[in-house]
C-alpha cells in the first residue's frame, strides 16, 4: 500500500517540500497529493510589483511539477481533522475561489501524513474601518485589487502604507517610484528602519528623500476611513487609498484542530517540523512555530521558511525510509529589502536575524534583491537544488493517529 502524503498550500514551502519529497521516495511506495487554492505557483515576495504595474512570469504547477509523480489538486482547505487524518476541500476556480456546485459538497482526503503549508494573510489587527477600507498586499488578491485601485488615482493624490516594516517599505517605495505624481507616506509606530544598523537607516531615509516619501514616525494609526486614517494623537492624515502592511495573520484552520498551537494559530513544531503533538503532522513556512538560532521564534519569511521546507522534506523521508534524521540548524544571513527597482538594502545579520553594521547599498543592492527573488522561485522549481538524489524504500508503517510526540531537536 502507497503511504499517502498531503501536502496542504503551494506556497514557497509547501511546493518546496512536495517536490522535495517526491525526489527522495521512490513512486511505487508513496502518493504524494500537493493541495492548492490556485493553479500556479504565486512569488509572494514581489505582490508589490504587481500592485504597482509590472506583470509576473506565470509559473503553472502544472509545468513545475509535470513527470515529478506530485498530484496536483486545485481546491480549498475548508477543514482538517487530525484526529481521523482527514482535510475537507471543495473545488477552487483559477483564482481560488470556492467553486464547489451547489449540492455537490465538500470532499475528503486521507492521509497518513500531513505537511501543513497554509501560508498567511494580511492582518488587520482589528483596527477599526482597515479591513472595510485600506488594501493590502499579502497575497494576488489583494495585490491585484490595489493595482486597479492605483490605476484609477489621479496626480497629486496621497497613499498612505501603513507600517514600516521590509513590506511597508517594500511597498512604499515601489510606488513612489513607479507613480512620482502621487505623494506616498509611510507611518510607522516606530522609529524609521529602527532595526536596522546606523548606515542601513541612513541609507533608507536617503532614498526615502529622494523618492519624495512623507514618513510619519512614532505615529500609531487607530482608525481608517474611506479617505484618511486617524491616528493616537488626534491627527487625520488625508489617504486616498491607505494599504496596510502591519504583518501578516495564519489562517484559523489549525487553530480548529486538536493541534498544539501558539495564540496566534501557528501549529507548535520541533527541530524537524513535526507537529509536537500529532507525529504525522508536520508545518512550514508562515504557518508553523518553530524555535531558531537564539531559541528565538523563526520569523514569517522565505528566509526561514526554504530552508524549514527541505527540513521537513528531509525528516520524512528519513522517518519513512529508515534513514538518518536532518540536523542542519537554520539561520539568518540578511535582510533583503527592495527600494524600488533600482535601489535596495541587504541588512546582513547575525544568525539570530539581530543587524550587523555591515550593509550593501545602491543598484547592486537591487541586483542582489533581485537575484534572491530569482533564486528563491528557481528553488521551488528545483528542491533538491539541482544535485542528483536517490529515491529511497519506504520501509517504515506511519505513525498511529493522535498520538503524542516529544519535541526533539
Ligand atoms: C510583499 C511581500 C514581500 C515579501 N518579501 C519577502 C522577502 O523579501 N524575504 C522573505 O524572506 N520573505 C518575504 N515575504 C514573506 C514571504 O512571502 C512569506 O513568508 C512566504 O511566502 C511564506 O511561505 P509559505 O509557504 O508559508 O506561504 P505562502 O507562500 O503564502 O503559500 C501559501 C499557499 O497556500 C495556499 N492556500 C492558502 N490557504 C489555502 C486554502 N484554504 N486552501 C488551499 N490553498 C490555500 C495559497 O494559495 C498559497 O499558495 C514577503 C511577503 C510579502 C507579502
């Protein structure tokens, strides 16, 4: 019998560790069933150069994944039970959205084990009027509907992104360059690039100037209205679109589960990515919570998020295979932020993500960006990186349902 491998979001991890997996089990012993809301792989780190104009190279995981062995299903997760080892899924069309024909149903799938790969949304934080009128640019969606949005605006009107994290800046300056007749602010509750080194701030607010961009600091929105948001001091500032980019939020369906998860909804995992309550559970990427370097939380990024993807890849096929178990730590080594396209910041750290003083700057700044972006959907492409693998005997019975694991590095 094929040992039966759900692979839930086809995000950076979940299409990582789906093709992964499929290079290092042989195909006669395992089925590995890859579940995805759209058709195509989306780069979810360049959703603000589709919001301001520029057209993305269709990635179909029909091309990606073709004589792999991986089984596509285009669907929604509406539900896992990790009890019964099921996902519920209904019928998703080309852009996600539930197709599923009235009185047909939802479907089940059994597994025997699963890799949860949700991914995240935007957060709204609950501030009143974000959700009914500011955009947002966590996923195509979202980043689709700004870009109509923005095509509609008329010079000299104001975009305020709020938040000055790596996507509010991301964000920021991609529109200022790409729309130089609209005034774009950022408000940030913090100070500018707060995180960053001396030269790595100083070299943001530069191209900030220069790009013409308001930055209200230490400024805390608490309201936002169809054309203005307010903020704690009592001021309005006037936004004729406001985007907002304060973090992102995991989707509640592990949440529903009897899974061990953090109050956020993201599934608790150890060292391998397995779930530490439920051994046939493993979670990557922005959905899960694993410790890094620092016994620090690895932050919601693709920076920590490829490599905890061959992490689990590696650690179930070992498992199942009777092999030896991955230990690679994961760490940091930069912060790669986007000034627009010609300009960027590569904020090298330590491998705790804390900056170090070193920095590069300017167009090849840009290049580098650009190059890891490159890089990281060629990753998907290719999970082995290319090198040659073996594909392994499934030599091990899955683990029983429901029952308890210890976390182990
Ligand atoms: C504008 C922007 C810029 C960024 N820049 C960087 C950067 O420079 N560096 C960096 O490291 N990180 C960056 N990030 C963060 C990075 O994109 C995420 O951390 C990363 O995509 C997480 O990968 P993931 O596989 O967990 O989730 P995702 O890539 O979000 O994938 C989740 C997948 O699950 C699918 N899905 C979700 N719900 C369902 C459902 N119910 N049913 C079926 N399918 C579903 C989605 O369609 C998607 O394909 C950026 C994010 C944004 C938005």
């Amino acid at each position: 019998m094929q040992h039966r491998i759900i692979v839930l979001g086809g995000g950076y991890t979940g299409a990582i560790a789906a093709g992964r997996l499929a290079k290092r089990l042989r195909r006669e012993d395992v089925a590995i069933t890859l579940v995805n809301a759209e058709p195509d792989f989306v780069e979810r780190v360049r959703m603000h150069q589709l919001a301001t104009g520029q057209d993305l190279r269709p990635r179909p995981f029909s091309e990606m994944f073709a004589g792999t062995g991986v089984e596509l299903r285009l669907a929604k997760v509406t539900r896992v039970d990790v009890d019964r080892k099921t996902v519920t899924v209904t019928d998703a069309d080309a852009n996600g959205a539930d197709v599923t024909a009235p009185g047909s149903g939802a479907e089940e799938l059994a597994y025997d084990t699963l890799v949860y790969a949700l991914g995240s949304g935007w957060n709204s934080q609950a501030v009143p009027g974000a959700a009914e009128h500011a955009y947002e640019i966590a996923g195509r969606p979202g980043a689709l509907r700004l870009r109509e949005r923005l095509t509609r605006l008329d010079a000299g009107q104001t975009v305020v992104v709020v938040g000055g994290g790596l996507t509010g800046l991301e964000c920021a300056t991609e529109i200022a360059e790409a729309r130089p007749d609209l005034h774009a602010s950022v408000v940030t509750d913090g100070g500018l690039g707060d995180w960053l080194s001396p030269k790595g701030r100083e070299h943001l607010r530069k191209v900030l100037g220069t790009l013409g961009i308001t930055v209200h600091e230490h400024t805390t929105v608490t309201g936002v209205e169809a054309e203005r948001v307010l903020t704690a001091d009592g001021t309005a500032v006037p936004a004729a679109v406001t985007v907002w980019t304060t973090g992102f939020a995991v989707h509640p369906i592990a949440k529903a589960t009897s899974l061990e998860v953090t109050g956020t909804g993201q599934i608790v995992v150890d060292g391998t990515m397995r779930s530490v309550s439920h051994p046939d559970v493993y979670a990557i990427g922005d959905a899960a919570m694993a410790m890094g370097p620092g016994n620090k939380p690895l932050r919601m990024s693709c920076a920590s998020g490829t490599p905890a993807a061959w992490q689990a890849a590696d650690a179930i096929a070992a498992r199942l295979t009777g092999g030896k178990l991955p230990n690679a730590p994961i760490r940091y080594f930069n912060q790669c932020i986007s000034l627009g396209r010609k300009e960027g910041l590569i904020q090298y750290v330590t491998a705790d993500d804390r900056a170090v003083r070193a920095v590069l700057t300017g167009w090849p700044a840009a290049v580098y960006k650009e190059l890891v972006c490159k890089g990281a959907a060629w990753g998907v492409a290719n999970p082995t990186l290319g090198l040659p693998t073996r594909r392994r005997r499934v030599t091990r019975q899955p683990a029983a349902a429901g029952s308890a694991v210890k976390a182990s590095a």
